[in-house]
C-alpha cells in the first residue's frame, strides 16, 4: 500500500463525516447511527434502510451551493431583481388566474391573501416551474452526513423524510428537491411537510410536488399556523434620523422577532411612513441601494413571512411581489 494511499484511509478513520464507503452512504458510521434511532424509536426495517443508504449518493454540488448562499454575497439592491422582475410577475398573474377559486377557497379559510400564498410560491419555485433537480435522499443524506455545521439540523431532517415517505406510501428515491432538501412547489423541508401540509383537495393524498391546490392550501395552513393575522398592516416604509445607531436595525436572523413598539422606535429616531398603533412591536430594517439606504418597519404578519425563510430580504421580497401582484390581479 502507498504510503498517500495509507494516508486517506487512515483519515476516513478519523473524520467519520468523510464516507469511507466511496460516494454513498452504505456504512457511513453516521448513517449507521440514523438506521438504529428509526429502528428502535420508529420501527422501521434495518435491511431496508441499509440498503436505502447504499442507494443514497454523496453530491459535492450540494456542498458547494450549500457554501455559497446568493444573500449573503448581495446587497438588498441586487437581491430584490431575483425575485422582482416582470417575469416573475407575468407568471405570477398567470398562476392566479388559473387557480384562482382555490386561492379564493384559502383565503377564506386561512384568512392568508391571495397574493401572498402565490408570491411565496413564485418566489420559491417560479410557481412550480424550477422546483429542484436532486433527488432529496442524496441531497440530505449528504448535508447530514457531509455537512459538520448543520448536520444536526439535517440529520433531523433526513429522519422526518424517511418517516413521511414511510407513511405516505411513497418511494424515497424518486422524490425531486432542492440542494437543501426541499420539496414541491412551496419548498417545503420535510419536518413542514409532517407539520403543515395538507389534503386540499381531499383525495386522500399530501401532494405538494404535482398538485397546486395541495400545495397552495399547505402554504396557506403553513401561515396561519406560524400566526398570520388577517388583515394586519404587514410592513411600513420609514425614516431614520442620521444618527440612528446600526445595531437598531435587523443584523442577523436572531433579531427578526419583533420586540421594540413602533413608539420606541420612533424615539430612536426610526418613524414609519403610515400611521401604526404606537404599542404595537415591530422590527426595523436598513437595506442597502446603490446610492443609500430605505428603511422599513416590520410587523406580526412581516415576522410571520420571515418564518418561511429567516431572511429580512426573503421576506420583503414576497411582500413586494405579493403587492405587485395583487395590483396586477385588481385591473
């Protein structure tokens, strides 16, 4: 044996999150460690798990998209014309027209506009057009094994897909995800899957990736669970004084949730554009144009948005395009 040949094995030894086993994870230690929980905690078949496994195949790809997330290297300005083009909108119009009595029907009953539910779906997926080309047992059985800074996250992903699948009757080697692992036309990561979608439709069947009306009943029931409130403004346009210190404003997902009121924001300096009840709590955001910056504050039902994606950005960009939309919708 060469001593460069030597020299990987015994590195696969020592960093069990690199597969010995080549590019699937057969008898990856971590995969071995998953097959025991769903055994013993959710009665599944060792042998069909363990040869699940084998089918399931390491993709650098991932890893590299994984590494590269478009927000963090644009500025809210370059950000924006992702989702903000014509386009989309035309789609989105589209989109409306077609399935409008069942957006109708969810709004109803969800009490979540319209444009918002097709907003989310064209922002994720261009209304099911680009809905992920990997198979979701490769894309997270790599990030949960592959992946050290999240793998806790998509290992318990990894777990809820094998049980949904188990229970829906479904194959877990044909369903088609994003790099992260989710799903269907609102991309929904599988432990949302268990939680939030639903038989719109009721045929009996949780179809999120060739169904629309299931998918666009999930995305409602999705919000209203997360607490949309019916009716609520969602976002202000703002001032800020020049003095306004930076750490006001939104700087990481941990400050998304709203705790200051709009009155201590505007004492701070930040004062919306539309009149707000001054109690209410709210989040102040600072995004970046090509010659300055516009400032928003956020509300309960702006939180609500960022709860689907834990971006501010994500967030403003469905709600912009929620609005373009709805003036489209209304000619």
């Amino acid at each position: 044996m060469s001593s460069r040949l030597k020299f990987f094995v015994v590195l696969c030894c020592l960093w069990p999150t690199l597969s010995c086993a080549g590019d699937n994870y057969g008898e990856h230690p971590n995969a071995t460690v998953v097959i025991d929980e769903l055994v013993v905690e959710e009665g599944f078949d060792r042998q069909e798990l363990v040869e699940l496994f084998a089918r399931a195949e390491r993709k650098d790809s991932i890893l590299t998209a994984i590494a590269r997330p478009a927000e963090k290297s644009k500025p809210w300005y370059e950000y924006r014309e992702i989702f903000l083009n014509k386009q989309r909108e035309d789609q989105g119009v589209e989109f409306y027209a077609k399935h409008r009595i069942t957006l109708e029907r969810a709004e109803r009953e969800f009490g979540v506009p319209a444009e918002i539910i097709v907003a989310i779906i064209g922002v994720e997926t261009y209304y099911g057009r680009v809905a992920g080309s990997y198979r979701v047992i490769d894309a997270l059985s790599t990030l949960a094994f592959d992946y050290p800074p999240r793998s806790p996250f998509f290992t318990s992903e990894l777990k809820n897909f094998l049980i949904l699948t188990r229970d829906q009757g479904m194959d877990p080697t044909e369903l088609i995800g994003s790099y992260a692992g989710a799903m269907g036309y609102g991309q929904f990561m599988p432990s949302s899957y268990r939680s939030y979608a639903i038989d719109f439709d009721n045929d009996d069947i949780v179809d999120i990736w060739t169904n629309p009306v299931d998918a666009i009943g999930s995305v409602a029931n999705y919000f209203k669970q997360h607490g949309w409130r019916e009716g609520e403004v969602v976002v202000s346009a703002a001032t800020a004084a020049a003095d306004t210190p930076d750490d006001i404003f939104v700087q990481r997902r941990d400050d998304l949730k709203p705790v200051r009121t709009v009155a201590q924001f505007a004492a701070d300096g930040v004062v919306a554009k539309m009149q707000l009840d001054p109690n209410a709590l709210a989040t102040a955001m600072k995004f970046e144009l090509k010659d300055g910056y516009e400032y928003w504050l956020g509300l309960h039902n702006f939180y609500v948005i960022t709860r689907y994606n834990h971006s501010a950005m994500y967030a403003m960009s469905v709600y912009q395009l929620s609005q373009r939309l709805a003036e489209r919708i209304a000619k």
